[in-house]
C-alpha cells in the first residue's frame, strides 16, 4: 500500500558470466573475440598454418622425375613412329607388288591374245601356202613339157624359161608362208651357231662395197650347239639381217651381229615371239643404227605381209618368227624410233656346252 514514500524502481544490472570471462582471460593488448592458441575450434572453421618451406633438394628430386617422364614420353613416341614407318613402307611395298602383279597379268593377256592372232594368221598363211602351192605344181608340169618341145633360142623357149623361173620364185614364196605358219618339217641335226651365221651372212651379201657394214662382234669362245633344219635357220638369220641392212642408211650405215650363250628366266622367256621354257639359249644379237621401229608398230612385225616398206614385201620377219617357232625359240625386239632396233633370235641350246653352263 502506498504510505505515502517516494520509491525509485530498483534496476538489477546482471553481467554475463561468458562475456565477462572472455574479458578477464584476455591478454593484454589482444584483440577482444580472438581465439588464442590452442583453444578449441571455433563455428567459423579451422584455421590451417602456412605450408613449410621446400628445401633444393626437394625440387631437384621432382625435376629428375619430370625429366625421366619426358624421355620416357620421347621413347615412346620414337616407338610408336618406327612401328608408323614400317606400316607405312609394308602398305607401299604392297601396293608396288599388287600394281607389279597387274601388269604383269595386262601384259600375259596382251602377249596370248597376240599370240592367237598370230597363230590366227599362221594358219590362214600355211592354208594359202598349200593351195597356191598345188597350183605350181600343176604348172611346173606343164612348163616342163613345153620347155622338152620349143626349140632352143626361140621366142618359145625363152617364155617357157621366164614362166619356169615365175614359178621357182612362187614355191620359194610358199614355202616361206609355211615356215611363218610353222608347217615346215625336216630332218633336224645339230648345227654350230657360227658356222650357221656365216652361211646366214653369206645370202645377204652385207658387205658390199657402198652399202652398209655387216661387222660381226666375237663373243664367247665355246658355243653351245643348236639343233634344227640348216636351211631354215640359214634364212631366219639372213632375213633379220636383211630387215636391218634395208633400215639403216645406204652410207654410214652400221650393223652388228653378235652370238652368245645367255640364260633366260621365266619372265624374259614369256615375252619373246612364241613364248618358251626357261633356260639356256643360243642367241643370234643383230643390231642397227637405223631409224627405228614406231611403237605403233613394234607390235605387229611379226604379222604376214605386214611391212612399211610398200606392198609386196613382209614375210622375211614372220617366216623368222614362225622357223623359231617350229625350232622352240623366239624372237625379242627392241627399239627406239631415232637410235636403231636389236633382235635376239633365241634358239634352244643342245650339247655339251650348255650342260656345263
């Protein structure tokens, strides 16, 4: 009850016992609210120190290892590029072999279907020959009789002599259409190459006085033997020696001829004339320093009657093409239109000689 005393009210003044601690433990000079060292962690998270110093001996270590991790790097790479470069030369060797393989495969394919056309044309050629050369008989005959009945120096007679000599000149003509068709047969004997080059020579008359050169290059001392119809390889030889001669200019004109004993292996015996076994063959080399041979054209030298010389002529090089034949060789040719030809005219070798080589 009020008795009437004035009465202030009474303020209570409570310290908080944390505040107040945090103040009396504070040192002095301390920034009030730090947390001094080792007390507790605080809600604001833990304080982490500052990383220690690294010592040389510590970054030396990481920069050996840097430097071992580069060059193991490096050697890996050198490895990966050598595997790379073998690959890389395996494709190309690859390819070379497959484009080699094809061309080889173009040019069998190119080689048989020349051969069928020869053979082709042999066959027609050999028909004609037969033919025709009925025909001759038939008149030679009949000029044999005329000729026992016209009296000698007469008009008569010397007809009879000009229409037998025609006829000579057409069986010679038939018979070199049977050797390019190869349907001669003879008896065969083993020749010596050099005396058959010499008697070859001897039907061309290659030395005359104007004319071109025939020079003849010695080459081996013992020649193996060849085994054929002498006759016929004697106008195989002159033919392509003639078919030089007629190449070259009528002065200053050179052409060689050589023999050898050479080797040929299974690629180089495929792409003769008429292709044949590998081995050892005699080879009859003439060579020309004449104008040369178009490729247009080098091809088809061997065909009957084909020439670029005028009609008429064409058979010399085929009736060659077709005695090697029927003697089991072949003819190669090469030439550069400009610089001259060479044929090899391959002719198998017989005897004791190519058994020691």
């Amino acid at each position: 009850m009020d008795d009437g005393t004035n009465h202030q009210p009474i303020h209570a003044f409570v310290t908080s016992p944390s505040r107040s601690s945090d103040n009396e433990a504070a040192p002095s000079g301390a920034t009030p609210g730090a947390r001094p060292p080792g007390a507790p962690e605080t809600a604001a998270g833990p304080v982490h120190p500052p990383p220690p110093a690294r010592g040389a001996g510590c970054e030396h270590r990481e920069l050996e290892r840097l430097r071992g991790e580069h060059q193991r790097l490096q050697r890996e790479v050198a490895d990966l590029s050598g595997e790379l470069a073998a690959t890389r030369a395996a494709c190309q060797a690859e390819v070379a072999a497959r484009q080699t393989a094809e061309d080889a495969c173009e040019q069998c394919g190119r080689l048989l279907r020349d051969a069928h056309r020869l053979e082709s044309l042999g066959v027609l050629a050999g028909g004609l020959a037969h033919q025709f050369n009925n025909l001759l008989t038939i008149i030679s005959g009949h000029v044999g009789l005329a000729a026992g009945e016209a009296a000698p120096g007469t008009t008569l007679a010397h007809s009879v002599a000009e229409i037998r000599h025609a006829v000579q000149r057409g069986a010679g003509l038939c018979r070199q259409m049977q050797d390019a068709a190869g349907h001669s047969f003879a008896v065969r004997r083993e020749l010596e190459p050099k005396a058959l080059l010499d008697q070859a020579l001897g039907l061309v008359g290659g030395g005359e006085a104007g004319r071109s050169v025939v020079e003849y290059v010695p080459g081996a001392a013992v020649l193996p033997r060849v085994r054929g119809v002498a006759a016929q390889l004697q106008q195989a030889v002159a033919a392509i020696v003639q078919n030089a001669l007629e190449a070259v200019p009528r002065t200053e004109g050179r052409v060689r001829v050589a023999l050898h004993d050479v080797p040929l292996d299974q690629r180089q015996a495929a792409q003769l004339s008429s292709p044949v076994p590998a081995g050892h063959y005699v080879c009859f080399e003439v060579s020309d320093n004449g104008g040369g041979i178009a490729p247009v054209a080098l091809g088809r030298v061997y065909e009957p009657f084909f020439t670029t010389k005028g009609l008429g002529r064409g058979l010399g090089l085929a009736a060659a093409a077709g005695i090697a034949r029927s003697h089991g060789g072949g003819i190669a040719v090469e030439s550069t239109p400009g610089l001259g030809s060479t044929f090899r005219f391959y002719l198998p070798a017989v005897g004791p000689a190519a058994i020691a080589n």
